[in-house]
C-alpha cells in the first residue's frame, strides 16, 4: 500500500480542516501554568515538528509549540480561559481546535489525527448516506407527482370532451374519467405519504389531491383534503374557493358561505367571483333560493358580467309566489327579476346570455307578468335589494 508522505498528508489534512467549519473542542482542562500533550498523525504515529498556536479567545495573546521527535509538546504561561488551537505543518494550517482551561490540576490535551479523522470520514459516509436517501425519496415523491397531475390534466381534456359528446355516447368517456381520476388520486396519495407532516410543500400536494377527488366528483372526500391542505397552509385563498364548491355541493351551505368568505377576505380583488362561483354551485344544485343572495353581491361587485345577471334572474324566478283571485291564479314575481333579465341582454344581447334571458322574459310575458321590455337598453334601476328574504 502506498503511504502518505509528510506533505500529501499536511495537504489533505489542510482540506478536512475545510470542511470541518471550525471545529471547536468545549471540553474544561485544568490550568496548571502549562498545557501539554501529544499530537499523533493520521497514521497513529507521533507527529514532529507540528506547530501549535494557542490563542487565547478573549484577550487576543497568542502562545507557540512545537512538537518533538516524539510528537510531545508543552506551553507555560497560560492562564483560565478559553483558547484557540491551530496546528501547523510546513506553513500550513492542517487542523482547527480548541479548549477550556480552569483551575486545578492539568490532564494532558492529545490529539490523535487519525481517530478525528476516522471520526470525520464515518461522519461524511453517514452525511452522503442521508443525502442519498433523500434523494432517492425525493426522486419517487416526484414520480408520484407528476403521474398525479398528468392524470388530473387528461380528466379536464375528458370532460370537456363528454361536455361536447351526445348524452348516448358519454359512457365510454365517463369511463376514462374515472379510471384518471382514480389514477390521479393514488399518485398523489402516495406522494403525499411520502413527505413529512411538517413539510411546507405538503399543502400543495393536498390541493392537487383535492383537484383529483372533485375530478371524480368525490366531494365530501375534496372538502376533507382541502381542510387539511388548509390547515397545513391557512393563507392560500384558492382552496377556500374550491372548499367552498365543495360544501355547496354538499348542500352545506353555511360552510360553504364561511368558506366563499374567507377567500374574499384573502383576496378582496376576486370577491365577485368567489360569489358567483357560489351561486353557480348552488344554482346547479337547484338550490334557487339560497343561489339569490351570493348571486346579488356577485352583480353588485360586477354589475357587468352578463351571466351573473341571467342566473339571478333564473333564481328569482324560480322562486316567485303565486296569488290565487277567484278562479284565477296570478303570478307575483320577485323584485328585480325583470331587471335581472334585462341587465342580462343589456350585457350580451346578441350571445348565448342574451338569448336566454329574452327566453326568460318571454316566457314571464305569456304567465301575463306586465311591465316587460325586452329592448337593448330599456333596464330600469335595479331593485334586488328589495327582494324577499
């Protein structure tokens, strides 16, 4: 085996140094007006002509070293205090250390190259076996990741897909939807079983868990994973807009509704669609009356979107009384419906918005409601505000 020469070894022993960020021995050694020891290579043998230079860490004064033939070394003069220790070997600072001296009878201070540097190679092996191993998790959190969202990305193609299909033809489609959606939910389970509870990263996963459950309508399932995405990370306003659909899906309401809040109060600029999007939901639930509220702050805080106002329209309707005079049974509309409409076509009077709420207030017309205006333009003030409750 070849050996390590006196300047190969003062060289490497110069680069663990570097690596070992100033190590600093804390260990209390008495003060017996000298300190002494021996200094061993990194072969176990005595190493001569070492120079040691202690200093002491507080006052600055600095004393000298140097080994014998037997690799021993004494200093005087020292007093309590911490000190700094450098050893070094043909000009070279190899190694960095340092000790305590109190009061009482001094033990000698050795120091034996080869065990702290054993020491620093099993310390490094253990370091790059950790850094392996985190790599080699953080490589198949990835895998499960990305599989989770190709699958979630493939479902939103499908659905737009069956949207465009004939009822007849669907089946096939909803099929593949739920085998990705399925696939979705076991990739990014599975990442998320891969992380730490406390890491930060963990919410992102949970909502693109959510993303996958509502992709296979699993609602109560989505709601329960956006909860724990948000108590992972409670300032991310989107998933308190999609705990909010989910709960209205749910029929529950007023979870939702604190939801839908919540979202507005991270993210004030978006408030009108956080409220339509909760009327939406309720409106496809065919919960016309509770659609009516969050749809009436939607078209206050944008009063120009165009869908917003038929929908409203569509819940006021659905929601009108009817008197009964002799044999003869009239309708009594809510207040704003017809303005509802209006505002509708005002917006989009030759689009598919436009068209529907013409449908809506020709259809008032024939159920003899009067006051009726179907012209661009002819939209009086508004007065949903003076609805029923």
């Amino acid at each position: 085996m070849r050996r390590i020469r006196p300047l190969c070894m003062a060289v490497a022993l110069a680069l663990v140094a570097g690596t070992m960020a100033m190590w600093l021995a804390t260990a209390a050694y008495a003060q017996g007006g000298a300190l002494q020891g021996t200094v061993l290579d990194t072969t176990g043998k005595p190493f001569a002509d070492v120079t040691l230079t202690i200093k002491d860490v507080d006052t600055g004064k600095t004393f000298t070293a140097k080994t014998d033939a037997k690799g021993h070394y004494s200093v005087s003069g020292l007093g309590a205090g911490k000190y700094s220790i450098d050893l070094s070997a043909q000009g070279k600072v190899i190694y960095q250390t340092g000790v305590t001296l109190a009061s009482g009878t001094l033990p000698p201070f050795d120091l034996n190259l080869k065990e702290i540097m054993e020491k620093d190679s099993a310390a490094n092996s253990e370091a790059e076996a950790k850094r392996q191993a985190a790599e080699k998790a953080f490589a198949a959190l990835k895998a499960h990741y990305d599989a989770g969202l190709a699958a979630i990305t493939a479902v939103k193609a499908e659905q737009t897909q069956l949207a465009q299909t004939p009822k007849e033809q669907q089946g096939p489609i909803q099929d593949k939807i739920n085998q990705d959606g399925a696939t979705a939910v076991t990739e990014l389970s599975a990442a998320e079983g891969l992380m730490k509870p406390e890491d930060p990263n963990r919410a992102i996963i949970l909502s693109r868990l959510g993303e996958a459950y509502e992709a296979m309508g699993k609602w109560q399932e989505a709601a329960d994973t956006y909860q724990k995405s948000i108590a992972a990370k409670p300032d991310v306003a989107a998933n308190y807009n999609n705990l909010g659909n989910d709960l209205a899906k749910l029929g529950k309401v007023d979870d939702a509704r604190a939801a839908y809040q919540k979202y507005v109060d991270l993210n004030p600029t978006d408030a009108a669609l956080a409220w339509r999007n909760f009327g939406i939901v309720l409106y496809q639930a065919n919960r016309m009356k509770e659609a009516i509220e969050p749809l009436q702050k939607a078209t206050t805080l944008d009063p120009k979107n165009a869908q917003a106002w038929l929908l409203l329209g569509i819940a006021l309707v659905n929601t009108m009384e009817f008197k009964t005079v002799g044999d003869k049974i009239t309708p009594v509309i809510q207040p704003g419906t017809i303005e509802a409409y209006q505002k509708a076509i005002d917006l989009d009077p030759t689009g598919s918005v436009g068209v529907q709420a013409k449908q809506g207030l020709e259809s008032l017309q024939a159920m003899g409601v009067g006051g009726i205006d179907m012209k661009v333009g002819s939209a009086p003030a508004s007065s949903k505000g003076k609805g029923k409750k």
